[in-house]
C-alpha cells in the first residue's frame, strides 16, 4: 500500500473511496478526472465493509489494493470501513473528495450530504463526476456467478 505518501504533504489531495471489485474503465474514468485536482488518495473499501455494503467480494482488500497500488494515478491508497466517509475526510483534511454521482440518490445520498458539510469546515470541495454508463461493478459480477 501506499499510505505512507499522506505524510509527505504533496496536497492539494484529491480523495476517491471506491470498492474496486472488479475494476473497470469507471474506476479509470473517476480517477482520472481526480488527478486534475491533485495527487489521488483512493478510500478502498475493506473486505467488513464491503460485504456490508454490496456482498462479499470477488478479490480480497489486499488484492484490490494491490492493482490499484501500481497505477500510475494513484498516490495513495487508505483502508474505509464504511459509506461514512466524514472520519475521514476530517482526519487527513481533503481539499477534494470526488465521488461519481449516482451516490445523489439511494443509500449514500445522506453520506454525500454529511461528506459536503465536514468538508466545508475546512474549505475543501465536494466533486459528483457523471457516472459512467453502461459499466457497473454489481453488474459485472452477476455475470461472473
């Protein structure tokens, strides 16, 4: 993992929580558009809280970590136990958080909400990126079982 890149200070960061499992051109999309912002910190779901959030996974944390750690957008990677991403956001002090916007409805509405009003006692930005159509995590892996 590459987390010992929070103590080095190259900010601004651009914050992205993700599952990552499987990973696919969505994830690249996202993480993409956050590197404009600066160097990118993914949130990468753990094992606990994905199976709590969308089912067990297909490829352990370590795994997941592991491919995400060699790409080249990616500055570093921390562990997120669940869709309250406010501990944080309030511990490393993001200047952006990205997150695609399809979390404006659903279960992670009242996270985005909570996310945009910590974020706004230090000054840092929330970021809905466009959902990537015709791609999703869930869906590839109802066709892999």
């Amino acid at each position: 993992m590459k987390n010992e890149f929070l103590k080095n200070n190259n900010r601004p960061f651009a914050f992205v929580t993700m599952c990552a499992d499987p990973i696919h051109h969505g994830h690249i999309n996202i993480l993409h558009e956050a590197k404009k912002y600066g160097s990118v910190i993914v949130g990468l779901m753990t094992d606990d809280a994905m199976k709590s959030y969308k089912g067990e996974p297909l490829s352990s944390f370590k795994e997941r970590s592991k491919v995400l750690s060699e790409l080249r957008s990616v500055s570093g990677i921390i562990p997120v136990e669940s869709i309250d991403f406010v501990p944080y956001l309030k511990e490393y002090k993001f200047e952006y958080f990205l997150h695609g916007d399809d979390w404006k409805q659903g279960v992670q509405k009242e996270s985005r909400q909570n996310a945009i009003s910590a974020m706004s006692e230090w000054g840092g930005k929330v970021i809905d990126v466009p959902y990537t159509e015709g791609i999703s995590s869930s869906d590839l892996k109802k066709g892999i079982n």
